[in-house]
C-alpha cells in the first residue's frame, strides 16, 4: 500500500492517506525469516496460497495450470516458479526487488502515511526498518511486541491499531 500511495501522485490518482500494518518490507528478508523460523508461518502462507491457485485455476480453466506448484509446499520454489512464469521479472531477486519498499522507494512520498509494525514480527524483520527511507509524510510506529498483525488490546473489538487507523483516515477525510 505504500508503494501504491508514492507512486499515486504521479499516476494521477488521489490518496488522501496510507497505512500498512506489518507490512512486508524486503520480501527477500522476509521469505528467508518464514523459512527459518517456525514453520506454522511458512505452513500457514503455503495453505493460504495453494488456496488461492486452486481457486484461480478452477475460475480460469485451461488459463492456468499450478498442479506442479500445488504439489510443491515450498514457498521459495512456488515464488520462483510463478515469478518466471507470470510476473514479467527475469529472476525472482528482480522480482524482490521490485516489491521492496526499503533503499529509496519511499523517498518521494507525499502523501500521509503511516506504517505499523513491531519488532517482534517473526515474519517482518526489524532490521529492515533502518533501510526505510524518512520522509516527513512517513509515521512510523514501532512496537516492542505485537508479532505479526497482533496489535490488541483486548480479545473482542477492535485494538489499537484498529482505532488509530480509524482516526488517521478521519483527519486525512476531514483535512
């Protein structure tokens, strides 16, 4: 979403605010921490994809075919295949690097946005946020725990991070 509100202005499309909450930042960072750390999140990214190819594959019979990648359940092998097959990049590392939102990418960003993560995140590393570019329209809000996505306060309603979306997107409606 961030990539999207940067490069919005000079699309000629209106974005009045941004929030991403945990999002990926380097996705090489972030495939290389699914594949060392506990596997319930490679797991549960693998399911959620084979999901979504099945899905598409039946929608769009003949149009695509993942039986290979269906039977794969390794989610570097799947990216690879995919990314040469349908994505238009020579290599999945262009691939990557295209999908990045550190180095400069965020550098001309005018539009108000607001990123969340926390440095806990066993999927989003946090040393990546030093690879962020500093623009003022960027707010940052790191968090010592809130793993990935897991900004509660409580177990019914809305969290924090809920709320503070909320109000964020109000002021940038109201402004």
């Amino acid at each position: 979403m961030l990539r999207v509100a940067a490069a919005a202005p000079g699309a000629g499309i209106e974005v009045t605010h941004a929030v991403g909450v945990s999002p990926v930042l380097d996705p090489a960072n972030c495939l290389d921490a699914m594949e060392r750390g506990w596997s319930l999140y490679h797991d549960y990214f693998v399911r959620k994809w084979l999901r979504s190819l099945r899905l598409k594959q039946r929608a769009w019979p003949g149009e695509f075919t993942f039986d290979d990648l269906i039977s794969s359940r390794n989610l570097r092998e799947m990216t690879q295949e995919l990314v040469l097959r349908h994505a238009g990049y020579d290599d999945v590392d262009d691939y990557f690097r295209g999908y990045a939102i550190t180095e400069d990418r965020l550098a001309d960003l005018v539009v108000p946005s607001t990123l969340i993560t926390a440095l806990d995140d066993p999927i989003i590393p946090a040393g990546d946020l030093s690879r962020l570019a500093k623009p003022s329209a960027l707010k940052v809000i790191v968090t010592e725990t809130g793993g990935h996505c897991g900004f509660f306060d409580s177990l019914t309603g809305p969290g924090w991070a809920d709320r503070l979306i909320l109000r964020e997107l109000q002021q940038s409606a109201a402004a």
